[in-house]
C-alpha cells in the first residue's frame, strides 16, 4: 500500500493500468480479512474503470477434514491464495503479486495467451539481471525452458546478488557459484485456466496430509506448478518479457522504484495521474 507514483499510486495502480491496456476485465483481490477496509478505501479510485471483488485467505479455510494447527499464524502460501478465488473466477485469468512491478509488455504477452483460449499454463518470465536488488541477496525461481518454449521445472535459489554484469550465488554450503544474468526466472507471474483449481485442491490434499501440524511450511505455486509439470499433467507455456521487474526487496529499494516510475513516466510509458 505504500505509494510510488507521483500522485499516491501504489504498484498495485500501475498492475491494474497495465492490466487493462492489454484487456484485462476484472479484478479479484485475495487478501487477509483484515486488510480489507484499508484496501477498499485505496481501491476506490480504479472501481470506476474495473470491477474489483475480494476473496478471502483464512487460516481455515482448508479442505474437509483437515484442520489449521492452533499455533499457526503465517498464511497457507501463494497456491492456497489462489485457491481462495476460486469461488469468483470462472474464466482463464492472471496471477500476480500485488507488491511487484510487472511492466506493461508483461501484462500484454499473458494476455495474448490467455484470449487465445489455450489449455496451457503460461508463465511471464524474466531475465535475471532484470530482477535484482542494489541492496542484498534475492531468492529466484531459476526456469528450465525446453526447446518448444515450455516449463521444465523451477529451481529456487537463495543469496543472489549483482556481481558486475553478471550475478551469483550461496549454495547451503557456503560455496559461491557464478549466474550469467541472461537466465530465465519466474517472479510469480501466472496464466491459467480454470482447470487449474481442481489441480490445486489436489495438491493441496496431498499437501495437507504431509504438513497439516507444521506451523511454518508454505504451499506455494511454483512448487505445484513444478509438480504438475513434472508428471505431465499440464504444461506451462514461457513468455519472456523484455521488461525490468521492480519490487521492495529492501527498504532501501523503495527510492529505486520511485525513480523507475518517474523515468517511466517522462518516457510516455504512463501519464503523471494514472486515474
């Protein structure tokens, strides 16, 4: 919620801007039920160009039979967030974060995929170079592309940092390995269609049964998404972006971000007032 554009506009007004330049209809917020009276007020100013709806992320709301561990407070994970929409979205639809920049040319290559009615996933992926922070180490889905274009599996790797033009890694040992910059990462941009949640509540089940009294573990979509793909029950389409991905990795970034925008801006890429 924190503002980045010059008249208040948070990351998520840039998203929901970009979203509808490349036809996007309707806005469904997964959110903690807490969150909403601050996020509807926020929301206020783009409600006349979109619908927007909310779904709800409860620690409970899990399949039948299982419970919430009682001293669990951290959310379920990305995969059961969107799990959550379910209930409101019926159509092939975009997953993102609301606290990362995506770009315009992001929104416009999932959308041509999704209007295309394909069955497949689709996954926005980005250059490495393109996502890292001035400020400190990242953790990066590093993306296993096959020659037709498709996802092969996801690898998440921890304390990435810039190094001159290039990058590199920790492994858990302590060992530095190098990174080109040129590889492909996931930043958490999805296409699906609907399909997909029946997928999800799977994985979720089979999830449960293994961590169901872990009050840490997270389900998180690339991690279903790599397993769908691993045993060839739906395959996930890569579509590069030339765009830069802004985010707030750390406080230090915010500056970074604000100053992207603006160049933006000063570009013609977005008028100075969004609505």
């Amino acid at each position: 919620m924190s503002p980045v554009g010059p008249h208040g506009e948070t990351i998520i007004d840039y998203s929901v801007y970009d979203a509808l330049r490349a036809g996007f209809d309707r806005l469904v917020c997964v959110i903690r039920r807490d969150m909403e009276p601050s996020l509807r007020l926020a929301m206020v100013r783009m409600e006349s160009q979109i619908p927007v709806e909310y779904a709800f992320q409860e620690l409970d709301s899990l399949p039948q039979g299982f419970r919430c561990p009682p001293n669990r407070h951290k959310p379920w994970g990305t995969a059961h967030a969107v799990l959550m929409a379910e209930g409101l979205v019926h159509e092939p639809f975009a997953v993102v974060n609301a606290d990362d920049f995506y770009g315009r040319e992001s929104f416009r290559l999932l959308a041509q995929h999704l209007q295309s009615r394909s069955l497949d996933g689709a996954m926005v992926g980005f250059a490495l170079r393109n996502t890292l922070s001035k400020f400190g180490g990242v953790s990066r889905g590093i993306c296993k592309v096959g020659w037709n274009g498709l996802l092969q599996g996801v690898t998440e790797l921890t304390c990435i940092e810039k190094h001159g033009a290039a990058a590199r890694y920790s492994n858990a040992a302590g060992q530095i390995h190098s990174l080109t910059g040129d590889e492909i990462v996931s930043m958490n941009m999805w296409g699906f269609p609907p399909a997909i949640f029946s997928f999800l509540r799977e994985e979720m089940i089979v999830f449960l049964k293994k961590y169901e009294d872990d009050e840490k573990v997270e389900f998180f979509l690339p991690t279903v998404v790599n397993t769908l793909v691993a045993s060839n029950q739906i395959q996930c389409k890569v579509l590069c972006t030339h765009d830069p991905w802004f985010g707030v990795t750390y406080p230090q970034d915010r500056p970074a971000v604000v100053e992207n925008i603006r160049y933006l801006i000063a570009g013609g890429e977005y008028p100075e007032s969004l609505w």
